[in-house]
C-alpha cells in the first residue's frame, strides 16, 4: 500500500488538435482535479507533486513482436508458425480474445493513430521525469507509471461490454460505474429524475452533472491507478513486461464479455 498523500492521475490522450483530459484523485475516491489541458502543462501539474500514480489510457510502445514468437503462441494455443496475431501486442491479444474490443498498436511509430503517439510521446517523457513502470507485486515507488484501458476497465467492472461511450446511456452507465465504486461524483440517476416531458419535447436535457466521455475516461484511469496504490490485490496485469502490461482494476477476468 502506498503513503496516503500519493494523487492518482488518470490521463486520455488526445490526437494533438485538442487538449488532453486528465483527472486526479486522493487517496479518499475525492476529485482534487479534473480539467483539459496542453500536454506541457499536465506535465507541469505532474512534476508539481511529490507523489504520484500516473495512469494512461494509450499503449506505452509500439508493438514489438512477441505475438509471432513460436512460445508466446503456444501459451496461448495458437499455430506457431501462423500469422494471426501478430498485429497484436500480447497484451492487446489478452484483452481481444475475450471480446474486449480495442485497437491494435502497429510496430511503426509513424503508423499509429494520433492519440496512439501522444500516448507514447507521454509515457516517454514521464519516464525522463522519473516515473517508473509498475509491475505488480514489486515494492511501491513514489512516482509510478501504468497503463490504463479504459473501456476494459468498465468492461470488467460491468461483467459485460458497455454501452457506446459517445451515448447518453453509455454516460450514464459509466458514472453510475464510477459513483458505485466509491469515487466523489454526483449519483448520474439523478441528471434522469430531472429530465421531463418539457425538457423532452424542447430538446433541452438538464445533463450539467453528467460528465463528458473523456473525463469519465480519465477518472477510470485514475481509479485503476488508486486500485493500484490502495488495493493492489484487486487489480490484474496482462502482457509481457518487456512489451507493455495494462492494468485492469479486477483481480479476475472472464474468458469472455458479451
């Protein structure tokens, strides 16, 4: 368990042509940030804190090839000398073939989605301020850095895929996610109680305390890296080390999410 003064930062990354969303939580589930900024000044925000447990919603690296390794593919039934796969970090390979929908991260920097390369250009440079990648069961360090999947992190916790996160529905089901597990928000059932007929028929949803989807990305992120700092027997890492593990706020998965 890490010292209580220790801020949990859960950051998505943007494609560069807006800002990024990052939120921060202490070690009480409270909301001590949660804003839109430049990726300078989230840095800045970072390095101002003493201790820290920065979560990403991004792949740290590219792709490095272990799914085409004869062993890896054994491990995990697969022809050694096949090609399926291979597009796949091990850790992706963990998460798709429970039906936990993600992309894949190409082995070509250049070839990878915007938000994709911001993801790696952060882990980067928060490794050069000192941040160091978790691995579980290995003693805790002031400054930690991991990698957080967000729509699995609701995948797990829900026991199902969700909703679209772009959906009023898919809002809802992932505040009322995060607000069940503890974290300092308003009940998103009560945004649906002021919700009437007038409000219907105008086209005027009273939604001010329902989060955008890219913060309620964020706080899932930093949820996972308070899971980490709090409760680490509740969370799981899937991957190769030397390739890149995500953690998942679960101590379990299932072989397969509908």
């Amino acid at each position: 368990m890490f010292f209580t003064d220790v801020v949990y930062v859960g950051v998505d990354p943007s494609a560069g042509e807006r800002p990024v969303r990052y939120a921060a939580l202490d070690h009480e589930l409270k909301l001590v940030a949660l804003d839109e900024v430049d990726l300078e000044k989230l840095l800045s925000f970072i390095g101002s804190l003493d201790q820290a447990l920065v979560a990403v919603d991004a792949p740290q690296a590219p792709n490095k090839g272990f799914m085409s390794r004869p062993a890896i593919r054994e491990r995990y039934n697969l022809r050694p000398g096949g090609d399926t796969w291979q597009a796949w970090r091990v850790c992706e390979y963990e998460l798709r073939s429970r039906n936990i929908r993600l992309y894949n991260t190409p082995e070509d920097p250049q070839e990878a989605r915007g938000w994709v390369q911001s993801g790696f250009e952060l882990f980067s440079r928060l490794e050069k301020m000192g941040f160091r990648k978790y691995v579980q069961g290995e003693e805790p360090h002031q400054r930690l850095l991991i990698e957080a999947r967000s729509h699995a992190g609701y995948t797990l916790l829900l026991e199902r895929r969700p909703f679209s996160k772009d959906t009023l529905e898919g809002r809802l089901q992932r505040q009322l996610t995060l607000y069940l597990e503890g974290i300092d928000l308003d009940n998103p059932m009560h945004a649906l109680e002021e919700i009437t007929r007038h409000h219907l028929l105008t086209g005027h949803l009273p939604l001010e305390r329902l989060h955008e989807p890219e913060a309620l990305d964020a706080m899932m992120a930093a949820y996972t890296g308070y899971l980490v700092g709090r409760h680490p027997e509740r969370i799981t890492q899937v991957g190769e080390r030397s390739e890149g593990l995500i953690t998942l706020p679960a101590s379990k998965l299932k072989d397969l999410y509908h």
